[in-house]
C-alpha cells in the first residue's frame, strides 16, 4: 500500500469502521446507521463547489510551465461545459501526451532522414542494410553479391555522388 503523507500525524480513516460491506452486513446498530447515514450525505458536495481559490494556479505553476499549457488550457476551458470538469482533464493530459510522442516521432524520422551518414561528413547515424537471404528454393539462388571490387564495400554513397 502506497504511503500516505500525514504531516507526522497518524492517519485514521474518515468512513469509520463500516468502510467495507463485510462489516456493514456483520451488525450494524441504528447509532452506527445514523453516523453511516450521515457520513454520506456529507459526502454530497453543494452546487457552488468546488470552488477555485484565486492564485492556486499561479503558485502552482511557474511561468515557463504555464506558458507551454496555455493552448491546450485554452482548448480545453472551453470543452469543460460539454464534457465536465474531470473528463475534460483527462483528455487534455491525453493530448498532451499524444502531442509530446508526435513531435518525438516527427523529429526522429527528420533527423535520421536528413543526418545520414555518408562520405561528405564524419557525423550521423551509419545505417546498415544485410543483404536479402537467398534460400535454395528462391528463383534467384545462388545469387550472388553486388559488391566485386574492395572499393565497394566502405562506398558509404561515394559511388552514387553527382559530384
């Protein structure tokens, strides 16, 4: 069970002993339905609340952080009347997220497109291909390399340079 910061205080649950339905059924006596009773209407909130304080968001969030949420706090502001409070929240941390594994993904592929390595330069990422296996069934056995001359096997595109 995770562990719960109490401030040095040790923590008692709020429901009291009739938590679980084992111990409502066990025997309950019309005090304790009384407190059960009354322990759940207390649980209702009122339609004015939760209420926001002002400033929790500012200290909250420093400015760097605020600023990279506006778009996505905006969008979503204006979805919490369609889709409630907590829903709303939920996609927009979704989006977020999405969003975040989209430009990772839209970089990579740029940078591995663009940043090959090849003869004019010693930086990059070296991508090597195997040869395609030529089983004995295949139509094109024994095929052999493409590669004749020594030359050939460090080219790294030298070959094929319109220069």
């Amino acid at each position: 069970m995770a562990e719960r910061r109490t401030g040095g205080v040790k923590a008692f649950p709020i429901e009291g002993p009739f938590k679980s339905e084992r111990n409502r059924l066990a025997g309950m006596t019309d005090a304790d339905r009384e407190y059960r009773k009354q322990w759940l209407k207390d649980q209702i909130l009122s339609e004015n609340e939760p209420r926001p304080v002002p400033g929790y968001y500012e200290a909250r969030y420093n400015p760097i952080r605020r600023f990279y949420r506006m778009p996505l706090d905006t969008i979503f502001k204006s979805l919490v009347p369609m889709l409630g409070y907590e829903q709303a929240a939920k996609y927009r941390w979704f989006t977020g997220k999405f969003l975040m594994l989209y430009a990772g993904c839209v970089a990579t592929y740029y940078y591995f497109k663009y940043n090959q390595n090849d003869w004019t330069r010693k930086g990059g990422w070296r991508v090597l291909r195997s040869r395609d296996a030529v089983l004995p069934d295949h139509a094109e056995y024994p095929k052999a390399s493409e590669r004749n001359i020594g030359a050939d096997y460090a080219a790294r595109g030298f070959k094929e340079s319109p220069i």
